[in-house]
C-alpha cells in the first residue's frame, strides 16, 4: 500500500466517519427484516439475512475499536502501523458495500419502505447512545483542546436532556388524525378514530331524552395506550342522530395515578343509515397506501350513501399506525364520520404483529358476518390469507384453513330470506381450498345471492356465470400506477356498476339483474 493510501485509510477522520457509518448498517439491515428478508432467504438460504446483519455487527465493532485504537494510541500518533491502513480500507469497503445492500433492499421493500424508517426510527435513541458512549469512552480523553472538550460536553448533555424530555414528552400536536368512521359489525355500529399519539377515546351523544358518554374501554378499564380508538353504539342509537368524538391524551398509565395531556373533541357529525330500495354505494378495495390517489378517484363518483371497503389498506399490519392512517383515517376521509362502512378484511390485513389486533382495534365483533342496510341483506366473507398457511411468507403464523371452516360453517347456517342478496369478500375466490369454496359458493347459490363485490386481483372486470346468473364483480384498486374505484347503484330493477379511474375516465359501465326467486 502505497505512503498516501496509507496516510488516508488511517487518518483519524476517515476511520471516525468509517466508525459512524458503519454502525448505521446494522440499523438499518435489522429495519428491514419484516419486508425482506424471508424473499432474500428464499433466493439464495435460510438464514442468509441473519448472517449478513451479524456481519454488519462485527464491522461496526471492528471499526469502532480500530477508530478507538488510532486516536488513542500515542505510538501511532506520528506514523500508524500499515496493517492500521489495511483494516481500515477493509472496514470501509465493508461499510460501502453494506450501505448498496441497504439501498437495495430499501427498493425491494415497495410500500413497506415506509416501517423500515419507522423501525429505523424507532431504534435510532440506540445509535445515537451508541455513538455518545463511543465519542465519550474513545475520543473525548484525547481531545485537549479546552474550548472543544467544553463544547462537546455541552452538546452531550443537551442531548441527553432533550432525549430524556422527547421520551416522556414526545413533541406531537394532539389532534385528530381524520373524522371518524362507523362499522357496521353486524350487530350495532362501531364509531373509530385515530388520534396522533396515544390516549383514551369516547362517543358523546343523546338518546330518547337521556344523554351518553361511551368510553374505548375493557371491562370498565379505559383504553389509553392507542391511537386507534372504537366505541360500539347501538344501531337505533345512532340511525338519524348526532354525535361528537372526544379524546384525553395519556403520556404514561401507573398502578397509581397516571401522566395525561389536553382533551381535545370534535364537532358534531350527523349520522344518517343506509335505507330504502335504491342505494348508491361506494366500493374501494386494494388502496396499498395510496389514499390519495384513491380519494381522486372517488371525487368522480358523486355522491353515495354507504362504503364498502374491500380491505388490502397496505402491505401488512406490522403496527398500529399503519390501521390509523391506511384504514381508520382513511375511511374517515371518504365518508366524514356521517354514513355507515362494510369492512372485509384483505389478505395483507392478515400480516404483520398488529394483524391479530385489527379486530378488536376496530370495535368489530367477527370479520365474517351479515347485516341489513334497507331492503337488501349483505353477507361478508374474509378470505383471510390466499395461499396455504405453511407458506414461508407467514413465519409460521398462518392458521387460516381453520378460520376459513368455521367461516364456511357459520355460512351453511345461514337461513334464505325474502331480500335480495349481495356477497362481500375481499378475494373472489372465498377460500385458498378448494374444497371451502365449493361449499361456499354451493351455499351463495342456495341462498340466491345476486352478486360478489370483491377485490384482490386490481382489475376491474365482471364476470356472470351463465348457468345460475351470479355475478362476481372485482373492483381495480391500485394497479401499476392506476387507481380504479367503483360505484354501486343497487335498485328493484339490477345492480348498476360503474367504475373509473383518477382523472375520471370510466373503466367499466355493467348492469347486472337480480336472480329470480
């Protein structure tokens, strides 16, 4: 290696850098792990991601303690031994290497990059206590500049104060994320919303002269530590009524006492139900986080009376937030708290460590279930995962076959009534096993279901089966850049659908009849 090379690689300034930089790897490689990994794993062998974190683990110690050496060491001072110029244009080039991998994974992740810099975030109090117990224990002594080492000092505890105040004060405006939406669950009305931190949630409202405060609570015990919030009201309750929405901000819950902010509240929203024989719904499936391409699609629709949400909100549920700003906030947008929502839940609503939350996060009761809006009769069906549970992809926590049967089972028990029927399911399919949907679409056909509304595929197309004259419409969702919403106009004489995209172009334009009796 040649004098300048050498001069170079074991400067004090490039191996610090080297030092910091290095440490951001392993930051940033463990944020990825829930997009990822398991598809990486799947190319080349399990456990290949593992590996390649830990060896950004041993580079980042490895060029910490080189860094540490060169600055401490007064040997090297004047002239650094040349393995010191060697190991540090190792580290380097380890650590440029490693920050290609990070970039290239950060492409693969698509819709998910958004938690790789919210887990990165999450863990960045770590490396930046990393960073302050190095720059301390390494290369604080060797500084003798007065004025520096008093700088340095000042800074630090600044840091520290500041980092101390943010984690028991985080800096965020209290506010409501959006107006509220209302789920029909099938057995009364679930009013959720999302707020911008953590706190408790309520519903005020009045009925047959008596006033109610209904509190997010469990067994008498008040939710405070979400940002998603859901009250259960009673359907007669809310039909043709008024409400507000009212939050406490909760900064820590104690065995004793407990650290609250502001209380903040809403306006109030005037609720109407969906009734009568001519609805006009709004059907939105497969947004995958683009909620404002979604929303331009739908400001061509007009206007409509109810919403059915096909599910597919993001690439997984990894956290909470992704329900309050993908779900919750969204569903909020597009109906303004004032007419009821059908939710199903999508396969990408299965993933995640939030996913087995979602249901009690939204107030609902079951993610398969029926319900009566006017003269027609909805049955929703949750096709959960869309393929088998031992997939990789699933980790393991796929147990969905089961969950299908009871749906199935809960379907054959269902009785046919005088109301025309419609069918909701996030995949048209109903069920990865095929032996689950034929027992499913056997009992659709028995009951004399006119219609599926479903999503999955992000096409829009409709298909009618030329021998029972059932019709499965899927909605478009968001596809390569396009975002195709759609509206259903349900009346005595057929089912109207019509479909279009952002700039309000149509896409499809069908009328379906109802199946005879």
């Amino acid at each position: 290696m040649n004098v300048k090379a050498q001069k170079f690689f074991s400067h004090r300034a490039t191996l610090l850098l080297d030092c910091i930089f290095a440490a951001l790897a392993p930051l940033f490689f463990w944020s990825n792990r829930s997009t990822v990994f398991v598809f990486v794993d799947g190319v080349l062998f399990d456990g290949f991601c593992q590996l390649i974190f830990w060896l950004t683990v041993i580079n980042a110690l490895f060029a910490t303690v080189l860094a540490a050496l060169r600055w401490r060491c007064k040997s090297w001072a004047e002239q650094p031994p040349e393995w010191c110029a060697a190991a540090g244009c190792a580290t380097l080039c380890l650590t440029v290497v490693f920050a290609f991998v990070n970039i290239g994974l950060l492409a693969g992740a698509g819709e998910s990059v958004g938690i790789v810099f919210s887990d990165a975030a999450d863990a960045a109090p770590w490396f930046i206590a990393y960073v302050l117990a190095v720059v301390l224990a390494f290369f604080f002594p060797s500084i003798s500049d007065k004025r520096a080492r008093t700088v340095i000092i000042v800074l630090v505890l600044l840091i520290v104060i500041l980092g101390v105040l943010f984690a028991v004060y985080p800096p965020v405006n209290y506010e409501f994320m959006s107006d509220p939406m209302v789920i029909d669950t099938g057995s009364d009305y679930s009013i959720v919303f999302a707020t911008s931190a953590a706190g408790t949630g309520y519903v005020e409202y009045e009925y047959g002269g008596k006033s109610y405060v209904v509190y997010d609570e469990n067994d008498g015990r008040i939710n405070g530590s979400s940002t998603i919030h859901s009250v259960n009201v009673p359907y007669e309750h809310l039909n043709g009524n008024s409400y507000k929405i009212g939050s406490m901000r909760v900064f820590g819950e104690y065995a004793y006492g407990g650290m609250n902010g502001r209380t903040i509240e809403s306006e109030s929203y005037e609720f109407t139900a969906v009734s009568g024989e001519e609805q006009t719904l709004l059907c939105i499936s497969d947004w995958h986080t683009r909620t404002k391409k979604a929303k331009s699609a739908v400001s061509h629709l007009g206007e409509y009376d109810g919403v059915i949400m096909l599910g597919d909100a993001a690439a997984s549920m990894q956290k909470e937030e992704l329900a309050a700003e993908y779900i919750v906030a969204f569903g909020g947008d597009i109906t303004g708290g004032e007419i009821p929502v059908i939710f199903a839940r999508g396969n990408h609503e299965t993933r995640g460590a939030y996913a087995g939350e979602l249901k009690d996060a939204l107030g609902m009761h079951e993610f398969y279930y029926e319900t009566t809006w006017g003269d027609y009769r909805f049955i929703i069906l949750d096709s959960a995962e869309d393929k088998a549970d031992d997939h990789v992809e699933y980790g393991g926590m796929a147990d969905y076959t089961a969950f299908r049967t009871r749906m199935v089972e809960w379907l054959e028990s269902l009785e046919k009534t005088d109301k025309k029927t419609v069918v909701i399911c996030h995949s048209p399919t109903i069920a990865a096993e095929d032996y689950l949907a034929e027992r499913a679409f056997a009992k659709i056909d028995e009951l004399g279901a006119g219609i599926m509304l479903s999503g999955h595929y992000h096409n829009c197309y409709l298909e009618i089966d030329e021998e029972s004259g059932f019709a499965t419409y899927v909605d478009g969702g968001h596809n390569n850049g396009v975002f195709i919403a759609s509206r259903v106009k349900l009346s005595a004489s057929g089912i109207e659908l019509y479909a279009c995209d952002v700039e309000g172009a149509e896409k499809l334009s069908e009328m379906v009849a109802w199946q005879s009796a």
